[in-house]
C-alpha cells in the first residue's frame, strides 16, 4: 500500500528531522519526503510525503505529523482553485 500525503512541512533539514521520528513510530513504513517550491500558501503550495508498507493506518500517520505541528491531509486526485 502507498499513500501521499500533502504536508506544510517547509524544507529537506525539517524533513531529515521528522523522518526518522516516523521511522521510530511505524517501523513497518518507508517514508519519503519532496519539495518543489516555497510553501506559501496550503494547500495550494505543499511538500509531499509517501508512505509505503504492507498496510497501516492512513489517519494514524495523519495525526501524528499534526501531533509534530504540520498539517498533512491525503493527496487528492484534482486540481487546487487556489
């Protein structure tokens, strides 16, 4: 299973941070990280986290990068009217 998330999380050394936090707290998953431009404005402007592994739960994963202060919700399918 592989899930994306869109994050607010604003650079690769905040990222390097938080990963290995995730690791820690779901040590079935893999995690990666991506960002294109500045976050300006979410979710409109956002950084990218997947999640793959055999199964977990997707609201977990949510809740505990808004536990670390960011906001994470599931990649929709359809384009931002921002």
């Amino acid at each position: 299973m592989i899930e994306v998330y869109t994050t607010n999380i604003p650079s690769e050394n905040t990222a390097n941070c938080i990963l290995p936090n995730l690791k820690n707290n779901f040590p079935n998953l893999e995690f990666s990280y991506d960002i294109e431009n500045q976050i300006i404005n979410y979710p409109c402007t956002h950084s990218i986290l997947r999640v793959e592994g055999e199964s977990f739960n997707v609201e977990k994963v949510m809740f505990y990068i808004h536990k670390l202060g960011f906001r994470c919700d599931v990649l929709e399918d359809k384009p931002c009217k921002c």
